[in-house]
C-alpha cells in the first residue's frame, strides 16, 4: 500500500489531487500534521492562490520544517502549482520569503499585447529532462495551467519541463532527485494528468520495494 500525504494549509481545494492518486491505487490522507508526513511513503503539497499567504499558513502550522525536511530524507515529494512556487526563494508576488528548498525566484509574466494574463488554459509541455518517471507514457503533451507567475530556477537544468506562452518560454516543472513539483494541475488535465499522477504513485511504489529488498 502506498500512502500519501497531502499537506492542507488552507490553500485550494485538495480532493480533485486526492482523487486522482487514489484512481492510481493510493491511499491519500490529507493533514496538516508534521507526523503524518514523517510516517507517509511521499508528500504531495498542493496550492492554489497567493504566495505570501501560503507560506504564512505554512509557518502557522510549523510546516516550514518539516517540509524541509522530508524533502532532504529523501522521501518523494510533489509540488503542484503554488506549491512549486512556494519552495524557491521569493516571489514578485509578495514580500515572505520562500522556503528556500530550490534557488531562484518566481517571476511575474511581461505583458504581451496577444497573451492574456493569467496564462489559463492548455498548453503543451516541451521537456528538458525527457526521461523523467513523471512523464513515462503520456497519452499527449497537454496539461492545464492557471498561473500569473513562474518558478525561475537559478539552475536551469533543474528545469524538467517548459510551457511557452506568447514569446515566453517559463518552467511548467522541476525536478531534482527525490523533489518534483508542477505548476500546471494534473488534476485538471484530464488523461495526461491523471498519468503523471499514476507515474508518481508508480515512483513511490518502485522506492518502497527497492527499501524492501535493500
């Protein structure tokens, strides 16, 4: 059995994320408890909404540590949209300092005068780290994303995937051993997203067995 946590920090609706790891043959349990984290096999953290105001919900429940830490154990950790952002540095968004897990910034989108910001809709992802387990056997390269900023690693080949929007080519993912994170929503992207969240479960999955016969 694969047990999942996923991190509730009042920011978005959880269960669309719960569903479709369940779907995948997970067993979800959403918490805003260090301990449950500690003791699940992987640590999803979804966000929808603001940066300074996810990373004080954050600190008011004394996750900041903990999330630190379990990224650094080693554990499989997935980030999806704000809560990609939130593990870099800061934002142009607000003023709190990120949690300082990945080294950069989230930028701002420059005005275009054909885009619209937010960048919402589908969009097609082109893949930096082509061979990465998220991305094994997509049905199509078509995933949702609603966002005004984007992640922007200071090493580039942290980035696993873009998106381009306008004349704009920004990060669409991350990953980094153990530490994977989105800024699209998998759970909004119909057959491809439910994929990548069967491929994280499948992860998770593939580690457990590999600790068992270790």
């Amino acid at each position: 059995m694969v047990r999942i946590a996923v991190v509730d920090y009042d920011m978005g609706n959880l269960h669309s994320a719960c569903k479709g790891l369940q779907q995948a043959g997970a067993t979800t349990h959403v918490t805003d408890v260090a301990r449950d984290l500690e003791q699940a096999d992987a640590v999803v953290l979804p966000g929808v909404g603001a940066f300074d105001p996810a990373v004080q919900h954050l600190r008011s429940r004394d996750l900041i540590h903990p999330v630190r830490d379990i990224i650094a154990s080693g554990k499989p950790f997935l980030g999806i949209c704000l809560g990609l952002q939130i593990l870099l540095e800061g934002s142009e968004e607000g003023v709190e300092a990120g949690l300082e897990i990945i080294p950069g910034y989230v930028r701002r989108f420059h005005p275009e005068p054909d885009i619209t910001i937010p960048h919402m809709g589908w969009n097609a992802l082109q893949y930096n780290q082509p061979k990465l387990a998220l991305w094994n056997d997509l049905p199509n390269d078509w995933v949702y994303f609603v966002h005004s900023f984007y992640a922007d690693p200071s090493d580039p080949a942290m980035r696993a995937a873009t998106v381009t929007h306008g004349t704009q080519t920004v990060t669409a993912a991350i990953a980094h051993e153990n530490l994977m994170a989105v800024q699209f929503h998998p759970e909004k992207s119909s057959t491809a997203g439910l994929k990548i969240l069967a491929n994280f479960v499948t992860l998770v999955r593939q580690q457990q067995l590999a600790v068992a016969a270790s």
